[in-house]
DNA sequence: TATAAAGTTCAGTAATTAGTGAACTAAATG
DNA sequence: CATTTAGTTCACTAATTACTGAACTTTATA
C-alpha cells in the first residue's frame, strides 16, 4: 500500500466515526490528494478499486450533502467531482439545525415531568438554555467567518 | 405505545442519526422524560424492556461520553443515572479536537498534491483557514458561555 | 458463610448497513 | 440505427454493529 492509498483509507476510517460510509471518506481523501480538480467517475472508481455501484451510490450521497460539487468539462461527457467550497457555511448552518433539533427534544422530555420546580428540572432547563445559547451565537459566527472570508480575497 | 414511550423511541432514532446506538439514545429519552433524578439502573431496564447486557454496555458509553452521570445514595447499592451537566462545556471542547483533526487531514492530503499554485490547492487552503478559524473562535465561545452561565447563578 | 442483589462479560444471534456485479437507461458517436 | 460510453439501479452477499441471555464477579446482608 503506497503512502497515498494509506493515507486515503484513514480519511475513510476518519469519517465513518462521524456516521458516514467508509467508501464516502475514501472518496474525499481521494479528492483531497488528487493532483487536480477534475475527477471522473472513472479515476475515483479505478483509483479505489471498488465497484461502480458504491462509487455512484456514495458521490450521489456526498452530493447530497454539499461536501462535494460535480462540475462538467465542455465537449466530454463524463463528470468531474471537487471538494465544495460553497459547504464551508453550511456547515455552521447544518449545526443550528441539530442543535435546533435537540432542543425541542429537551422540552418535550421536560414536559413529561410533572414535578416542576424539582432539581432536575432547574438542570435539564440549564442544557436548554445552554442550546438556546449556541443557537444564537453559530450565526454570529457564519456572519463573522463571512466577513473575513470577504476581506481576504 | 403511550406518548411517553413513543417519545423515547424518538429520541433513540434521532441519537442514531449521530452514530450512537438507538438504545443509548433511548436512555437518554428516559433521563430527559423522567420525573426525577433518582434513575436505577433497573427503572432504566424495566422501563426499557431490555436486557441486562445492553443497559450496562451503553450506560457505560455513555458515561465515557460524558453524557450521564453516576451517582450513589447513601444506604443503598443501587446506581442512579442522570444527564450530564459538566458536559455542556466539554460538546465545544469536542468539536474543537474534530477541527483540529480535520484540518490534520487537509493538510496531508495537500501535500500529496505536488501541484502548488493550482486553483485546487488555493481552494483547499481556504476549508483549511476556515478550520483554523473555527478552531480559533470555539474556545472564545465557550468562555463566553462560562460567563454568561456564571452570571446567571 | 450461605444467599441475595447489582451489575458485568461474553458467546451467539439478530438486525442493519455497505459493497459487489450484472443488467439496465440515457446520451453521444461512428 | 447500431455501438460505445457514463453512470444508475437493484438483488444478493459480506461485513459490521447491536442485543440477548446466561454465567459470572463483587459487595452486602441474614
């Protein structure tokens, strides 16, 4: 296994931790290290020695996403796939949706206890008013990275 | 099903979507939905009707998680369970390892890349000054929670 | 020191998810 | 309009992960 190949199969592994298919991470580190931005279908397939159908099931998935973008060469008809950039925001954005979600799990847990005013309460309500919290501040955040990201080009 | 486990069970898929077992979401839901503190390992089984060895094995993941916590009461050898408050602090601080990871990953594969100077190369560096952004403003928001949590007391 | 209570461990099984490969669609080229 | 190319779909299989249940450890009580 060449130094590269290794190091394609620990993306994989990095992001199967985070709930995505080994395959998607062995793509991304693929992309991540290729010489260019003009990946086919074919030079990922060929270079990962998988079959076709996880090749398309996966690229459909990590397009889905917004980690990756396909784009086409004119007067070739195959697609080439990058790395996102427009994802970079997203990310933030995508965290408000999780942590919007997670606090209404909160409270319609809270609800099912009768006994207000309890300890428990008072802590759980501390969670929630910690999420309210981040809730707030990720978009300060995406406006502030928009800002520098704005004055660096 | 009543509305209380129905509840659970939501909490399970929706711990599932982030790689954590359905049963440990499910304990969650318990601990959240619950009318006390006070949660025994055997409420959390019975209630769940689940077996022994899968309460204990994803108790304790998540009490390595930092999601729950133990603790005794004098007089009695049972274990309570509750949701933990030392973790909100600790979410920030994970997120910053995974930025920091990721960035360690850009940063391999675009040295595979022996191509400087390409299009490609100047869009991968900017993810990675997001990453390094991200990674910069985490801490500052965790101090900023501290604060506004301190002053809450 | 036997008995019980509280939880752990682990082998086996169930359930889920990922990957393969062959048949297929759609579009382009000779 | 037959052939090739590019990619998709889907049934099957492989691999992984989660759950069960029974045997076990440890600590406490009669």
């Amino acid at each position: 296994m060449t130094e590269k190949e290794n190091y394609i199969e620990q993306v994989g592994l990095f992001y199967e931790q985070y709930g995505l298919p080994k395959m998607a991470g062995r793509i991304l580190g693929y992309l991540i290290s290729s010489d260019s931005d003009n990946n086919s279908f074919e030079d990922i397939q060929k270079s990962l020695k998988a079959s076709k159908g996880s090749i398309s099931g996966n690229i459909n998935l990590l397009l889905k996403q917004g980690m990756i973008v396909k784009h086409m060469i004119s007067g070739d008809r195959k697609s080439y796939y990058k790395m996102s950039l427009n994802s970079l925001e997203s990310i933030l954005d995508s965290k408000v949706n999780s942590v919007t979600q997670f606090k209404m799990i909160l409270e319609t847990g809270l609800s099912f206890d009768l006994n207000d005013n309890s300890l428990k309460k008072k802590n759980l309500t501390k969670i929630l008013n910690y999420y309210e919290f981040l809730e707030n501040e990720i978009p300060l955040l995406r406006n502030k990275w928009e800002e520098k990201a704005n004055n660096q080009m």
